[in-house]
C-alpha cells in the first residue's frame, strides 16, 4: 500500500521485477517451499521481534483501520525523523489536497492528528524495546526536535520510565 515513486530496481533486485506500490493490499508472495529454506545468519532475537510487532499491528488493525489510513499511515512514518510528518506534506505526497486528507480520514471516523499521534506511540513503544537504540534517537525517528518534546509527550511517563516498565511486564 506504500507509495513510492522512485527506487524501485532496489526492490526488483532483491524480489523480482513484479513490484507493485500503492495498491489495495501489503503483501509478497514468495514460491512455495520458501518457508523451509534455511537463512544463513538468521537473528533468533530480531525474530521474536519482529514477530510480536506483526502480531501486534494486525490486531490493532482488525475491524479499526480503513484502507486509506493504512496509506496515510505509510506516508507518515518516513517523513517522521525529517520533520515533515504533517497534513499538508501527507497529502502532497499522496496526491490529493489536505482537504481531501481530511475528508477521507473523516469517512473512517479519524483525524490526520489522531493518526499521527498513533504512529508516533506505535513506533515508540517498538522503540523502547530495544535498549540499543538511545532515547535521543527514538526522540528523532519520531520527529522530536528535542528530546525534552518526547519525555514530555503523549504518555505521561518519560521515555526512560516507558522503558524500565517494558522491561518490567516482559
């Protein structure tokens, strides 16, 4: 469902030439038999992860997530660290008017700030799971232009506590 409207022999190179952006769907297929395939270096850790963090986004997703903010969703994430996370950026990038955004996150009963608000809270969660990455770098994944915006944000806890009690609960 991701846009993108340039780099795509990157991912020609890696997953063949029949690559479609901006879909209905996010999805790969990959030949029967792949799943067996052993990877060499495979991360047990990273695994567990990124496992979790799929689980998680698709129940959230279940019943609560139109189409269209999935795609706003996409849109958002990478602009996040350069500070362009915004309705106006958004839909320029998605070749519509901010008004047009807002009409159509409306038909799904939420705003652009809403939606905004929850990726930053979904990515820093994932985040803060993992203790190599400083705060002051999750501060700029999440398009903080301080570190003080981000342990003054959304939670009530700063992103320090938000860790110690991910730890805690696992």
């Amino acid at each position: 469902m991701h846009v993108r409207s340039e780099g795509i022999s990157k991912f020609a190179r890696v997953l063949g030439n029949d690559i479609e952006f901006g879909s209905e769907v996010d999805e790969i297929d990959f030949p029967v038999g792949s799943a067996e395939l052993a990877l060499v270096n495979a991360d047990r850790r990273l695994n567990k992860i990124l496992l979790k963090t799929c689980e998680e986004n698709l129940n959230a997703r279940k019943g609560n997530t139109g189409p269209f903010r999935t795609t706003v969703e996409n849109a958002i994430a990478p602009l996040l660290p350069h500070g362009q996370a915004n309705a106006h950026v958004v839909a320029k990038k998605l070749g519509m008017s901010e008004r047009t955004l807002a009409r159509r996150l409306a038909e799904e009963r939420i705003t652009f700030i809403e939606v905004l608000q929850k990726v930053k809270a979904s990515l820093a969660s994932h985040y803060l799971e993992d203790d190599d990455i400083p705060i002051s770098r999750i501060a700029w994944l999440l398009g903080f232009e301080e570190v003080s915006s981000f342990s003054h944000g959304w939670t009530g806890k700063s992103p320090r506590e938000l860790r110690r009690f991910d730890e805690a609960a696992a």
